[in-house]
C-alpha cells in the first residue's frame, strides 16, 4: 500500500478546513506548481476521497474535517493509560486489520487507524464500507498472557468497552448491543467489531481486534442493512482523535478487568444493554441456522437460546437476527 506523500498530506489538510482553495493559493502554499496540485486532486478523487470542486472558489473536501492526528490522540489518552503504544496511521489502506496482522511481533501494543479502507473487512467475509474521513477505522493488536480457552467472551467485552466509550463522550443514547459484535441505535447498527487471533506463541495469545464505528457519515449512502451514525444520533460532529483516545482507555480497562476476572464480572453490564433478549431470534452458523428464544449470556459470553423443542443451547459463534414474525 502506497502512503500519501508529505505534499499530499499538506494539500489533505487545507483541503479539510471546510473552505475552498483555489489551485494557484494552494500550489503557493505547498510550494509545488498548479499542475502538481491537479495531479494530486486527481488521484484523490480517484480513490474517492469526497473532494467538491466549484469553478470560481476552488476545491475543499465536503465537509469540514478533523483528520487524525497521532498527537492529539495521544493528548487525549490520561497518563493512567501506561502500556507502550505504537500508533500507525494511513490516510488510505486495504484493511486496518490485515496491515497489523503483517506486522513483525514486538511487545507494544500496536494500533492502526485510516481515514479510509479500500477492503475493509467485516465478520463473515462480508466487506465494510470505509469511505474517507468520516469514521473510525482502527484495529488494535493485543497480547493476552494466557491460553486461547480462556478467551471465551472477549467480542463481548470489547463490545461493552465501545458501548462505555459511547457513554463517556455522547452520553446515555439507548444504545444496545446484538450478540456478539454489533452496537445498535434504534435497530440501526453504529458499529461492529472483527476480532482475529494471529496465534499462540510463548505461553500467550496475540490477538487483532478491529473496530469500524460510524461517525460522521450521513445515511445517505446506500448499504444493505439499516445504519446510523454518531451525526444522525446527535445531530453533531465529532474529532475522531478524541473518540479514538477513549476508546483505547475503555478497551485498556475492560481487558485488563478481563483478563483478571473473566466475562463473569461483566455479565450484569451485558444483560443492561442485550438487544436480544426475550426475543424470537434465528442464528446462522457455517453449517446450520437455529432458531428460537434469545435468553441472556451465560458466565461465558455464549448465547443461551432455548429452541422450539425447549432444549437450550449455549453458542459461540453465529451470525443473530430478530425473527420476523
Ligand atoms: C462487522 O460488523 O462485520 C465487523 C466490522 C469490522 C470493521 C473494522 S474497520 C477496522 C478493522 N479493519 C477491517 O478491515 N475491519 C475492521
């Protein structure tokens, strides 16, 4: 994955004050002719970067962006926040998930943010939609001391870890989580999470999580399931960088409580925000779909359904969904 040049990088943030710039201003400002400014605007429409164009005034990204920044997030992160971090950031990349999967093992934890994914990937090979500037896209690479059997309910947790994120900066909006993965605001999904172990080494476990929360994008845009955003929740826009810094405190906290404790001391969190529970649910696994009454999680994060037949079933994996009745 080619990166942006420094030039580029300049040109991105005039560009993300909102206002428009004319090409000869800005071929002043980064020192480069009209014509290297046009090459530039040029390649990033081609990846789709949502750059508006007016004959008189100039060129401005459409909406007045705060692009991430690795010192700000690091502002933002208290100094309670000790484990050493590595922070890439890309204005464009394949998959933030796939990049920390490459990188060489170190004892930092890593962590990958873009302005936008030209391959996001979701659960169940399903692709994420990632355009430019707009959301998060960030994965974070975590060593757990301990053996894979004992990882039983982390989706969940890291679920509960953004849901606190949510609280902390936008305050108590209802939102609800569908086991395992996915945060929902009125049924919309706001943001899921793909969580893949790289392997067990040296008596421990690396492990990606990537999170894809919606930010400031509109739904306008057209996916196949029913979305929302943090914009369309509270009417305002948000710095990524700050929700980023929190983000990485709550998931600090709740793996360390994680590792510690289990899914177990989480449990009355969980069953505070269960989008599922008490409903008719059907739940798609590579070889077979059940269906039946979603009943709570058990001590283990895994889903307790009570089929047609009254037999329960405590699952780990699968894909949920409300029965349409
Ligand atoms: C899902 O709900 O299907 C999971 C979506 C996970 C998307 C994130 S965005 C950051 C990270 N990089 C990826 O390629 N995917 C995850």
């Amino acid at each position: 994955m080619k990166p942006f040049s420094a030039i580029q990088v300049k040109l991105l943030s005039l560009l993300a004050d909102g206002k428009y710039h004319g090409g000869n201003g800005l071929g002043l400002q980064l020192n480069v002719s009209r014509t290297a400014i046009w090459k530039h605007l040029g390649h990033f429409l081609k990846l789709g970067l949502p750059i508006e164009r007016h004959s008189k005034l100039g060129y401005r990204l459409n909406t007045s962006t705060i692009l991430l920044n690795e010192n700000t997030i690091r502002q933002h992160l208290s100094q309670a926040f000790n484990p050493l971090l590595q922070v890439h950031l890309f204005e464009t990349i394949d998959s933030t998930n796939r990049f920390l999967k490459e990188l060489p093992a170190s004892p930092l934890v890593e962590v990958c943010c873009a302005e936008m994914q030209t391959q996001g990937r979701g659960r169940f090979g399903r692709q994420w939609h990632s355009p430019f500037g707009v959301n998060i896209y960030c994965s974070i690479r975590w060593r757990f001391n301990c053996d894979l059997s004992e990882l039983s309910g982390l989706g969940l947790v890291v679920s509960l870890a953004v849901h606190a994120t949510l609280i902390h900066c936008i305050g108590d909006q209802g939102i609800q989580i569908k086991w395992p993965n996915d945060l929902l605001w009125n049924g919309k999904k706001i943001c899921g999470s793909l969580i893949e172990m790289i392997g067990e080494n040296n008596g421990g476990v690396d492990v990606i999580i990537g999170i894809g929360l919606n930010v400031n994008q509109q739904s306008s845009s057209s996916i196949d399931t029913p979305w929302s955003s943090l914009v369309e929740m509270t009417g305002r826009c948000f710095d990524r960088n700050i929700l980023v810094a929190e983000l990485l405190k709550q998931l600090h906290q709740h793996l360390e409580l994680f590792i510690a404790q289990g899914f177990r001391c989480f449990q009355p969190d969980w069953q505070k925000v269960d989008y599922l529970k008490g409903e008719m649910i059907n739940i798609t696994q590579p070889t077979k779909t059940l269906s039946g009454m979603a009943m709570g999680v058990n001590v283990m994060g895994q889903l307790l359904l009570l089929d047609d037949d009254n037999r329960l079933h405590c699952l780990s994996a699968g894909d949920t969904s409300l029965k349409k009745i």
